[in-house]
C-alpha cells in the first residue's frame, strides 16, 4: 500500500541532514541503509551507497528517479542462474561462437 497523501512521502531525517552537509557535485558517497526513504527533488545529483544487507551500491540519482524509493536501485537478491544439463549446453554453444 502507498503512503497516504495527507502524510507526504517519507524521507529519513537522518538522510536529509547528510544532504545538508554535502554539495551535489562534490562525488562524496552518502551511506545510507534508509532503503525506504523516498526520492525527493533535492536529491538529484547526489551519490547514495544504498545497503543491500551485505555491500553499499552506489547510486546516483537523477530527475526519472524522483518518487521512486533508494532500495528500489539497490538489489538484495543475487542471480546466479539455472542450473541443469540444458544449461551447459547452451553455455558451451555461446562459448564456441565467440
């Protein structure tokens, strides 16, 4: 469910007094593990280390980030791939073409 309007998007305070502290251009990575904080316009152009419960992933926000939430470009779930004998074999044709 989404935050009621009445209340307004919710950013960390925490967050916004590390903004306060920094200049946008400056490339100083603002750790924050805050991964439902939402993006708001005096964000843009900083760098966030967003915490995926293991490592800070950078991310820099831009203007199509606006309204979205920092853990939304943090992924905490890794991929590694399907195994089985299906595929090695297509594994083995990718290799053999390049």
């Amino acid at each position: 469910m989404t935050r009621s309007a009445k209340k307004g998007p919710y950013v960390d305070a925490k967050l916004l007094e590390k903004i306060s502290r920094v200049k946008p251009g400056d490339g100083v990575v603002i750790k924050t593990w805050a991964r439902d904080s939402q993006i708001s316009p005096e964000m843009i152009g900083y760098t966030f280390g967003v915490h995926n419960g293991k490592d800070f992933i950078e991310v820099r926000i831009t203007e199509d980030m606006v309204g979205h939430r920092l853990g939304e470009f943090s992924p905490t779930r890794k991929f590694v791939r399907h195994g089985g004998k299906m595929q090695k074999e297509i594994e083995a044709r990718q290799s053999k073409g390049a």
